[in-house]
C-alpha cells in the first residue's frame, strides 16, 4: 500500500500528467449493471481497465467490481501484462485516497471511522495507516452484522483495536472513510470536529452521495480533477446546485500533493474521489516493474 500511495504521488508530481486532459470514462448500461471502460497513457506506457460494476453480486458471493487490466508499451503499444482488475482497483482507489490524506489528516490522528466492510473499506484501513501509523482504533459501521463482526475481527488480527459503532461516532473521529454504495449522505456531518479529513469514494455516478451539502460548503474540498467531480460526484453536483460550495472553489489532488492548497486548522477537510485511469496506469506500473526488476 506504501509504494502504491507513493506511485499515484509520483504521476502528479513527475510532469506530463493533466488528469483534466484525461479522456471521460465510458459507461454503458447493460442487463444488470454496467460496464466500464478506462485508458490511459503516458510517453512510457499505455494502458486500459475493462471493469463490471454488478450491484447484485455480493448477494451472490461474488465481488461487485471485477475486471481486467491490460498494460501495454507506450511506444510500440506491445502487451506487457495483465493484471485482475478488482485487486487493481482494491489497491489503487484506497491509495489515491492515502495520497490525499498524507497531506490532509492531522499527523496526529489516531482514530478511524469506516463506512463500509468490503474490499474498499479494508483498502482504506491498510491506506491510513501507511500514512498515518500512529493509528490507533478503527471503527465500523456496516448493515451486515456478520460481515461487521468479520471486518472488527480483521483489524483486530492486523493489530489493530477496533468496534462497531454508530454514524452519530464521526463525532469522535480523526479520519472518516466513506467505502460504500449508498444513495444518500452517511451521517450528519454538524458534530464532526474541525481537524477531520473524511474521504467519499463510493460514487462516481452524478446522483449519489455519501455526504452532505453542510460538509461540502464547510470544508477544504480537494477533488481529482473539477471537471470530473462536477460531472460524477454526486456530492459535490448536488451541493454546487445547492449553493453551498462554488465549483472554482475546488482544490485538486495535484494542486494538494504539490503543495499549494491551504489547510486551515478550523474547519474540515474533504477528499471525493470518483475514481479516474491514470491512477490505474500508476499503480499498475508500479506492480509491473517491481515484477520486472525483482531479482529471479
């Protein structure tokens, strides 16, 4: 998770990536979910995430993200690998997220809150705390109470303290991580204390959220690029439609990772990822070439 964090830090930082430059993901309806298509290049490499998005899976037993990842030679456009899809995203969403957070959480935060007990929520645990280890609790709030029990049971084997809890607990929270395919805001975000950095990831469709217009318009809200989140993040759309935040007031992930976004101390701040193919490429490249370069 480390290196991941560190290779999505690298694209921005490196020179040559304009995420607003990036072409729109393609998504088209199909009988019981959707299908996604995402490429992205660089002078180095190429590379293109075919992914489904199946919301009935999990009843299933299934992941409810799978797909493929295809890394080709940014020259001659000539296959490299193919890496799973699903435990791409599983890694480089959580690490786009650690990337924002190293820069936004207070060094001192101890406490998590996640929403969430899938793939994404355990991600952003492991992404936490690389960037903050001083991590001491995690809580959890999930619908399903088994796989709640599971999830407690996990950070707990990883070393960490952790207990179900309620929404009304981001009150108590240094860190507050939003993993989930809700429809509408998580929590009330009034009792959240000033310091806290709340990450929204579970969305990239225009009329979902995961937080509230209140939390929008009160925080430092750095997104991955504004034409993105103006068009696929429905929690910042609907609070640019209603008057509580304006869309030039965004800050980029770029912009935060270079150094040039204020964090005043007293108020929250806000990181709404939708999810884009250069951070693909990123981590996909980095997995490639610790592969390539490790010893026989």
């Amino acid at each position: 998770m480390a290196a991941a964090v560190d290779a999505v830090e690298t694209a921005l930082t490196g020179g040559g990536l304009d995420p607003e430059a990036e072409p729109a993901r393609s998504v088209v309806g199909v009988e019981g979910g959707q299908l996604l298509l995402m490429p992205s290049a660089t002078a180095a490499y190429a590379g293109v995430k075919v992914a489904s998005v199946t919301p009935d899976n999990p009843a299933r037993g299934l992941p409810r993200v799978q797909g493929l990842y295809v890394l080709l030679d940014g020259v001659t456009h000539t296959p490299l690998a193919l890496l799973d899809g699903s435990a791409l995203t599983s890694l480089r969403t959580p690490a786009v997220s650690g990337a924002a957070l190293r820069h936004l959480a207070a060094p001192e935060a101890r406490r998590l809150l996640v929403f969430g007990t899938g793939p994404q929520a355990w991600g952003h645990v492991e992404a936490v705390r690389a960037v903050r280890p001083g991590l001491a609790h995690v809580d959890v709030v999930g619908r399903d109470r088994g796989r709640l029990t599971t999830f407690v049971a996990r950070c707990r084997d990883a070393g960490l303290p952790a207990a179900a809890a309620a929404p009304d607990d981001v009150a108590k929270a240094d860190v507050v991580c939003c993993c989930t395919t809700a429809r509408t805001p998580l929590f009330d975000s009034g009792p959240l204390a000033p310091h806290t950095a709340v990450v929204a990831v579970g969305s990239h469709e225009p009329a979902a959220r995961e937080v509230d217009e209140r939390l929008v318009g009160r925080a430092t809200v750095v997104v991955e690029a504004r034409s993105v989140a103006v068009r696929e993040c429905g929690d910042i759309v609907r609070a640019v439609a209603a008057g509580a935040v304006d869309a030039g007031a965004l800050w980029t992930l770029g912009e935060l990772v270079g150094g040039e976004v204020p964090v005043p101390a007293g108020r929250p701040r806000l990181f709404k990822s939708a999810g884009m193919a250069w951070e693909d490429l990123a981590v996909a490249v980095a997995a490639y070439e610790r592969w390539r370069d490790a010893p026989p």
